[in-house]
C-alpha cells in the first residue's frame, strides 16, 4: 500500500520536474526575444524622429537620416517577392500536384533543401558572377533583387509544398470525381485552401530578405549614396548594410553608434509591420476562402 | 445487359496485390453492398469503377471493367468524362470550402456549363433530391461547414447527382454520421435507386442488410461470395461469409 503511495507520488513530481523545464525554456526563449528587442529600443529610440526616417544621411552618415536605405531595402523586399514568389509557387505547385512519387522528385526535393542551406555570401558571389557581371546588370537594384530572390526561393517553395501537402486529398478526388481536370482541381479548389498557408512563406521570406547582407554586399548595396534611386538598373542603399557599415567602417564608429542602433530599430519595426500585414492578409483570405 | 461488368480484375499497389480476380457485374438500377475486413479490397475495388485509383503511384491492373459494355480502362477513355458518369461519395463529408451554392454548382462549372439559370435549376433540382432544400434554402449563400455532418453529407450526395450521372459510388457514406443522420442517407439511397445504379462500401452489416439488393463480399482480396443480398444473410453458401456475417471474425 505505502509503496503504491510512494509510486504516485513519484510519477506526480517527475510530472512536475518536467512540465517545469519545459515551462522554463519557453519562457526564456520569450524573455530572450524581450531582451533583445528591448536593448534595441532604448538604445536607438532617441535618434528616432522624423528627419531621421525622411533625410540622407549627413556628415560621414553620423547625422541626418537614412531614408535612402529604408527605400533600398522596401524596393529590394518588393524586387526579389515579385521574382521569388511566382516562381517558388508554381514550382511547388508542380512538385506537389503533378511530379510522380520516384527518383526525379526526389533528387528535385533534397537540391531544394539543399539550396536552402547554401551560405548566403555564396548565393552573393553568384549573384555577382551572373547578374552584375555575366548578364551586366551591374551593381543594381536589379541584380540585388534577383539574388535576394534566389535566396528565398527554398523557403517559399518549401512553405508553399506544406501548405498543399496540408490539403485533405479528399477535397482533390472529389472535385476529380466530379470530371474536373487536374488544373481546374488545382487552381479551383487546392490553390484557394492552401492560400492563406502560402502567405506564411512569404511573411518568412520577407523577413529573411529585409535583414540579408550577404547578398547585397556585391549585387546593389552602396556605401554611401544621398540620393533615390531611379531605375532598377542604380544601385541603392540598404538597411542591413548601412548598419553594418556605420558599426565597422564609417568615417566615425563612435559618434555613429546610436545611429546604428536606430537604423536597426527601424529594420525590426518594417519587418515587424510587414509581418503584421501578412497576418492580417492571411485572416481575411483564409474567411473568405470559407465563404466563397 | 449488365450496367456495371468487372471480369478477372487483379489490382497491385507495388508489389502487393489488393485483389485477387475478382469478377463482378451489377444490373442497372439495383444497389450493390460490399462488404468485409478491413483491407478486403472492397474500396479498391470501388475506386477502380471511377478510375480514382489512378491517383496513387506504382499502381497496376489487369482485368476489364465495362461500363454500359464500354470498357473504361481502354486507352481512349476520357476519364473525365467518366468520372461525370460515376459519381462518388466518400468516407467523411468533404464539402469544399465555399458556399452551399457554389457547392453543387462546381460540378457543373468545371463541366462547361456557363449558363446561370441552367446551373441554378440544376442546384435546386439536385438539392431537393437529397432532401436538403428545406434546411437550406435560406442561406445557399453561406458556408458549407455550418451544416451539420448529415446535412454535408447529404450536399456532397447532391453536389454528385448534379451532374447527372447514372452510377453513384459510396465509400462508407454513413460511418461518420449520428445514427438519424445515417437513417436519412440510407432513405435517400432507397429512393435514388430508382433513377441511380449504386454500389457502397459498409461496414455496418444492417445496413447493407437494409439498403442493398445484391451483396458482394470480399476477403483478403478475393471476392468470396456475391448474391442477392437476402441469400447472403440467410443462407450463405461460404462458410467464411457466415462466419463473417454472424460476426465470427472481421
């Protein structure tokens, strides 16, 4: 009997030694995320104000602004989800809908999962060797998209081929079995209901792209450059690089420093807000997607 | 002649052969149970008669299945067009994810047909036949899933018949369902019997007891027995299929 008690009492504590571990890390990975946002926020929310979101940077980039990076980085978000997101869809849409299960999907999988894992300043020096060099785009808004867009091509073909896989195939073989075609199953009623899942890729690639560094370094990113650009054929500045270089290589580290700050503030918060508009975009078509 | 006619049928996943030749006619207008174990081969063989058995990779069949004395495994077989003759049910109700309305009319949609006052005839007629109109037609515009499981299941019935076909399949339309629900379903296919050649798969020997006029039954891949289904569950000539049928094994 008492040993019963004991055995009970054993399994309750081992419950709670767990239960408590788990509940530790999950709260430290939180705290973690916090932390780190919040050490960002005190040190960069005192240069931020209007000028410095809206003027060109001044004074060996230790004053004024950075709006020339934020627009960099916004052009370069849109560049590579306008090459990446077509293509990394309808290439998942093939491998997931028309590749028979065999040796060919196979080989297409494991290189995909394989780009994924390629160090981003290599997919920069590819960048460099074809778009700048090969193909003369030179340095530009157009190369560095391009490359961006390369980088993220794994992610949103591999979201993209979860959210398919996540469609009950139910819903496939009965629109078969209604004499629907493969595509008319596929874009009518397969594609609507992974949808809301499919935006998941692109909140994740555009988080990705905003932040690379790599990439830009050889492709489009300017050093220094107080001016927009005008065709995607000028090079730009970019927020990832203009932090790194007012850290390591500005004329003065110092006095730059809580710029620095700032200027990562600022790339959180468009990830942030891109983030919180894909979410939002998500809700409203996954209701609507259950009503139409 | 036999609406449905099914001679010396082998079917292989891989390596594994579901089914053993199997040889199965079915008249017109009549509804055919199968029945058996689970992983008798009674689904596959349903899923052969719309072809749905396509779908899956490294698969093999031989054999002939003649549909209106047309074989439908020949090479120049439209399997859509098949496919819009044998209409099927499945399992779980899995209505899509849109309105009630467009519900039935993809069907009809998907088939080319364009013109609205023909595809809302077609909805209506479809979805009286089921018996649903009453319960819905109140809010056509709405959602499919803020019907009941029984009410889904009655509109993916509805939303096969609209495209008119002469053979219904149903892969165990009722094991999801609360028995009123399941007694609804099972008068329906009483009445469309009338119209409809049907075959279903159950597990639920007083159903197929109930709905059915011949019954086939099947194990581990072979087709054990097939007679009326008053003969089946009075006086089996197989022992295996009174066994199963008393409830023996299975």
């Amino acid at each position: 009997m008492t040993k019963e008690i004991h055995l009970a009492k054993q399994k309750r504590r081992n419950q709670k030694i767990a239960f408590g571990l788990f509940q530790f890390t999950s709260y430290a990975v939180v705290g973690l995320l916090f932390v780190i946002l919040a050490f960002i926020v005190i040190k960069g929310i005192g240069v931020i104000s209007w000028e410095f979101i809206s003027e060109m940077p001044k004074e060996g980039m230790t004053k004024g602004g950075i709006f020339p990076a934020i627009v960099g980085t916004l052009c370069l978000v849109f560049g590579s989800m306008i090459f990446a997101f077509p293509v990394g869809v309808l290439a998942a849409i093939y491998m997931n809908e028309y590749v028979k299960d065999g040796w060919m999907k196979k080989i297409i999988k494991q290189m995909t999962n394989n780009l994924a894992g390629v160090p981003s300043i290599v997919f920069g020096l590819f960048g460099m060797a074809l778009f700048v060099n090969k193909l003369e785009f030179g340095d530009s808004l157009l190369a560095g998209s391009l490359t961006l867009g390369l980088l993220v091509l794994p992610v949103v073909i591999r979201t993209t081929e979860e959210s398919l896989k996540s469609v009950d195939d139910t819903f496939r073989q009965a629109s078969l079995g209604l004499g629907a075609s493969k595509w008319q199953t596929t874009s009518k009623v397969v594609f609507p209901i992974a949808f809301p899942n499919i935006i998941t890729g692109l909140i994740l690639s555009i988080g990705r792209v905003s932040g690379e560094t790599a990439p830009i370094l050889f492709t489009v990113a300017a050093y220094f450059l107080p001016k927009l650009p005008t065709s995607i054929f000028d090079q730009a500045m970019a927020l990832p690089y203009h932090l790194y270089v007012i850290s390591t290589s500005g004329t003065n580290i110092e006095a730059s420093r809580e710029m620095a700050y700032g200027t990562a503030l600022i790339l959180i918060i468009i990830v942030l807000i891109s983030n919180l508009l894909a979410n939002a975009l998500r809700k409203y078509f996954g209701k609507k997607v259950k009503m139409n | 002649m036999q609406k449905i006619e099914s001679k010396g049928i082998n079917f292989y996943y891989g390596e594994t052969q579901a089914l053993h030749n199997v040889s199965l006619s079915m008249k017109e207008n009549s509804v055919t149970a199968l029945i058996g174990p689970s992983g008798c081969g009674k689904s596959t063989y349903l899923r052969l008669l719309n072809r749905m058995n396509d779908l899956i990779d490294n698969t093999k069949m031989t054999g002939s299945i003649l549909i209106d004395g047309q074989d439908i495994y020949e090479k120049n077989t439209n399997v859509d067009d098949l496919r819009k003759n044998v209409g099927m049910v499945f399992q779980k109700p899995n209505p899509f994810p849109k309105s009630i309305f467009e519900n039935v009319a993809y069907g009809l949609k998907v088939n080319g047909i364009t013109d609205k006052k023909t595809i809302e005839e077609r909805v209506i007629t479809s979805i009286e036949q089921v018996a649903l109109w009453g319960e819905v037609k109140d809010k056509l515009k709405k959602s499919a899933f803020e019907l009941s499981g029984g009410q889904q299941q009655r509109l993916c019935i509805a939303r096969a018949l609209a495209i008119q076909p002469s053979i219904l399949l149903m892969d165990e339309p009722t094991s999801a369902l609360d028995p009123i629900s399941t007694s609804k379903i099972e008068e329906l296919i009483y009445e469309l019997k009338k119209q409809y050649t049907i075959v279903i798969v159950t597990h639920n020997m007083q159903q197929a007891g109930r709905v059915s006029d011949t019954t086939a039954f099947f194990y581990m891949g072979e087709l054990i027995e097939y007679d009326k289904t008053k003969t089946i569950f009075t006086k089996p000539s197989q022992k295996q299929t009174e066994d199963y049928i008393t409830g023996r094994f299975g």
